[in-house]
C-alpha cells in the first residue's frame, strides 16, 4: 500500500489500519488543499499509525503547507481513534458538526455547519462546502469541492464492502434521502473513508439507493407470504437468502433499520416485538 498518495495538486490521501468492519481494514485520511490544508479524518487508534501520520502531516509542513485543522466526519471509533491525540500532537484544532461534538472524547474547536464554505487558499486555491448528511451517524459530514467535482464522503459509501445502517445511530430513511441528494450533485469524484477513490460517484449512490430499496422489497415480500407477524429472526434468512449465514449478525443489523424505516413509511406495523403489513395487522 502506498502512502500518502497525491490524488491532484490539492488532495493526498493517507490509508491508517483501524478497527473497520471487514472486508475494510483501514480507514482513509485526506490532506485538502495546496497550501493551506485541512486534514480529513483522525481515524487510527493504533501506536504506529499515529505516528506515521503524525510524520506525515509535519512532512506536509515541511513543504511550506500550513496545517488548518482536523476534520472528524463523524464519531465512530474507526474515524476518531486517534481525534485527541493527533490534535495535540500536531497542536491543530478538531473541527466536526455539533451532533459529533457531543460525542467525541476531545475539544471541538470548530463546529460545522450546513452550507459553509471553507475556503483553502494556495497556488490552486479550493472551496469545500460543507454538508450534514445524516443517515449513518447523526451530524456525518461530506465536504464537495464545486469546482473539480470532487466530495469527501465519509461512511455515506464504500468502494470496499458496504456501509452499515445501524439503531442508533443509524436512520435507513433518512439515509436514502442522503443519498439521493449526494446522487444528484453530480460530482466527478469522490473520496470514500473506505476504498478507493470512486470515479462516477452519482452512478455509485444511485446503485446504494437501488440495493436498499430492494433489501427494503424483500422485506415486504417475506411479510405478503406471512399469515400473521413474523419477528426479525424469522424474516433474516428470507430477507438475507443472497448473504452467508456468517454475515447474519450484521445483517440483522441492517434489517432493524430497514423494518424500522417500513414502520416509519406506515407500511407495516410493529406488535410485542412481531411486525406485519399494514393492511395484515388487524389478523395478527
């Protein structure tokens, strides 16, 4: 693996191992900008990768960059492992929106709101906008660059393995409406925590939100051909007949959300930990 790796004049990116969900096992930092920087992603809790980032970034400064601040997208542990640390060992301030704010364990300097425009002045001067894409974690953060084309895109997709929608922190509804609107910005790149940089992002989205909403069918299905309710552990092997069961643990997951969103739409209704389709729930 090679690091860093310029992806053009104003972006780098730096792989760090984290504890990622496989097939993932690491989780991608950026350097944005061409001379003052943004560094995206403080995500390895790990000794030795800490430290290689840390030389990296003070490798940046060596070039004469002038480091801004760190940038969480959101506040799972395989993108704030190292949040606390990197800032104090690179004496940079944290930003990140108000909803990851309250969940790291580290001071947030700046707090991002929807809309801004975060402006990178150097020899090919950038301005990133900030949007609030929740739907994975509350206050997720993507970062689009107008001018190239080009969106940080955190957790919102992968270009390996796929992305966790889970209770909690996870909203499957909200996610797609997410989605949807990342879709239609027609970026030309985007810049995944997980994966390669992915060219034709719009058809990427577009492919998540297809996949989703037929899991979401799926669902439906196996409710039409239930005579009464059915409880998710029921529903799994339906729902998930294209998956191994050793990936059952984490679908199950993924089927919460999605169950959870049919109940949000008014399509089916949830009884003593049983659910059924609407027009159903008064046989249940």
């Amino acid at each position: 693996m090679i690091r860093p790796r310029e992806i053009s004049r104003t972006i780098a990116l730096f792989p760090a191992e984290t504890p990622t969900l496989p097939p993932a096992t690491h989780t991608n930092s950026y350097a944005l900008g061409s001379r003052e920087v943004l560094l995206v992603e403080p995500a390895t809790p790990y000794d030795g990768e800490r430290r290689a980032f840390v030389e990296w970034a003070e490798g940046l400064r060596a070039q004469g960059r002038v480091l801004k601040g760190i940038i969480a997208t959101h506040h799972h542990p395989d993108h704030i492992g190292g949040a606390k640390f990197l800032s104090e060992a690179l004496a940079l301030p944290l930003w990140a929106s108000d909803e990851t704010a309250l969940r790291l364990d580290a001071d947030v300097a700046v707090r991002l709101r929807e809309g801004e425009e975060i402006v990178l002045d150097g020899p090919t001067p950038t301005s990133w906008r900030v949007l609030i894409t929740p739907g994975h974690a509350p206050g997720h953060v993507c970062l689009l660059e107008e001018k190239s084309g080009t969106v940080v895109v955190g957790d919102m997709v992968a270009s390996v393995g796929t992305i966790l929608i889970a209770r909690g922190d996870g909203d499957m509804r909200v996610y797609l409406a997410e989605l949807a609107r990342l879709r239609d910005l027609g970026a030309r790149l985007a810049l995944p925590a997980h994966g390669e940089p992915i060219d034709e992002p719009s058809k990427l989205f577009a492919h998540y939100i297809d996949h989703r909403l037929k899991r979401e069918r799926k669902v439906l299905t196996a409710l039409e051909k239930a005579s009464g309710t059915r409880t998710l552990a029921a529903l799994l092997p339906d729902v998930y007949d294209d998956v191994s069961i050793a990936i059952f643990p984490i679908a199950m997951l993924s089927l919460e959300t999605h169950v959870d969103k049919l109940v949000a739409d008014g399509r089916v209704v949830e009884k003593n930990g049983a659910y059924a389709l609407v027009k159903h729930a008064a046989r249940a």
